[in-house]
C-alpha cells in the first residue's frame, strides 16, 4: 500500500518524532514534490527558515532534480501548474544528493517546525537514507493541529485558510521558502492566540495533545 508522507514519518529506523510543543527555537521546513507518495515520489525544491530565540536568521532555499524513468521529464503538467516549477528549471537544479547534505548541514540537530509538516518529514527521512545513508533523526512540531485546536469549527484548515485569517500575504503560495515564510508567521499568531484561549502554554498543549489522541483521555476515563 502506498504512504502519502505523512503517514511515512517516522517508520524509518533512527528517525526523530512528531513533539507537541511551542519552541521558540527551531527550523521552519517545506518541500514541493512530484506527489504524494514518500517512498514513491520525490523532492522538488527544500525551503527553510531558521529562528533562533524567537528571531528569524538564516534562509535555505534549494531546486532538486529528481531520479526519473524519463531524462529531462521531471514533474508532471499539474505539479508546473500548482508549483510554477519547469522541468527546464529543474534540469539544472542539484541532484539530490548535493541538495540533502546542504540542508542536512543547515539544519543540523534542531527542530523542525512546519504546516502538515509530517508530510515533508516523511520526504526528507526517505531522502536522506536513500542519497545520504543515515536517518535524519531531527524531531519535528506541527502547526496544523494547533490550528485546528484553536479554530475547531473551520471547515478546512490549511495553510491558506490560516494566512487568509491572519492577513498573511503569500506572494507564491505552493513555493518552499515561500509557504515557509507564512507559515513561521501563522505559527507565532495562532501560538499566541492558542495559549490565550486555553488560559496558558501547558493547558493548550493538552488541548492539542488530546485532539490528536482523544483515546488517552477516554482510557484514563476508565481508571
């Protein structure tokens, strides 16, 4: 059976694990691919953003040219039309390889922070063991359960929805380093808005954690 990404995070061994948490340390991470599919498809472009205490530092921002059946034939007429990416600008664009050891330095031992980021993780857990030979073993945080958490009633909570609700421009939304940018700065709104409406840090991570487990809290119930 297929893995879209975010199921994949995570299977691999040595590989970090999904954290709740608000750091105020960590890397922002996107990736475009060619689909859906960790262990199927493949990175497109790595986008990131280091924030260090709370400040915004260090940008990454990388074209990947994937392994393909067909040469010079990289991504289809739906990923150039929802990416804006070309096959003739991914023809000379990094391999792989060189591409993950630039990020895999960049990013070194710390957290990655991103939106669905599971999704990317899976990507970039596959990649690194397939070009680089080692588990890529950086925990990572989600924005988009907090969202959820916070906006419950929403129909659709995609990065879109929360930059439209927070007036967050994203001059070229389905773009790494673009959508990065965005989502850092939804992460810090709904952050904020999220330890306000539960009344404190530790009461919101809760909300979050029993929105993604509801079974802890119904086992507990039983004791």
């Amino acid at each position: 059976m297929a893995r879209r990404g975010k199921d994949f995070a995570g299977t691999l061994p040595g590989t970090g694990c999904s954290r709740i948490a608000l750091p105020d340390t960590y890397v922002v991470v996107d990736l475009e691919t060619t689909g859906l599919d960790a262990q199927r498809d493949r990175i497109i472009e790595i986008g990131a953003l280091e924030v260090i205490q709370g400040k915004p530092g260090r940008t990454f921002t990388s074209l990947v040219q994937p392994v393909t059946a067909q040469p010079g034939y990289f991504v289809s007429p739906f990923i150039t039309n929802l990416t804006g990416i070309t096959n003739d600008q991914l023809l000379g664009a990094p391999r792989a390889k060189q591409a993950l050891e630039a990020f895999g330095k960049f990013l070194g031992g710390r957290i990655v922070l991103g939106y669905n980021v599971g999704f990317d993780m899976g990507f970039l857990q596959q990649g690194f063991q397939m070009e680089l030979y080692r588990p890529l073993a950086n925990d990572w945080v989600d924005v988009l359960p907090m969202a959820q958490t916070v906006f419950p009633m929403w129909e659709h909570h995609r990065l879109n929805n929360l930059a439209a609700f927070y007036h967050v421009e994203n001059p070229q939304a389905h773009r790494a380093l673009s959508d990065v940018m965005t989502t850092d700065q939804c992460y810090r709104k709904v952050a904020r808005d999220g330890v306000a409406r539960f009344g404190g840090t530790e009461a919101f991570l809760e909300a979050i954690r029993k929105k993604l487990h509801p079974e802890e809290g119904e086992q507990l119930s039983l004791w």
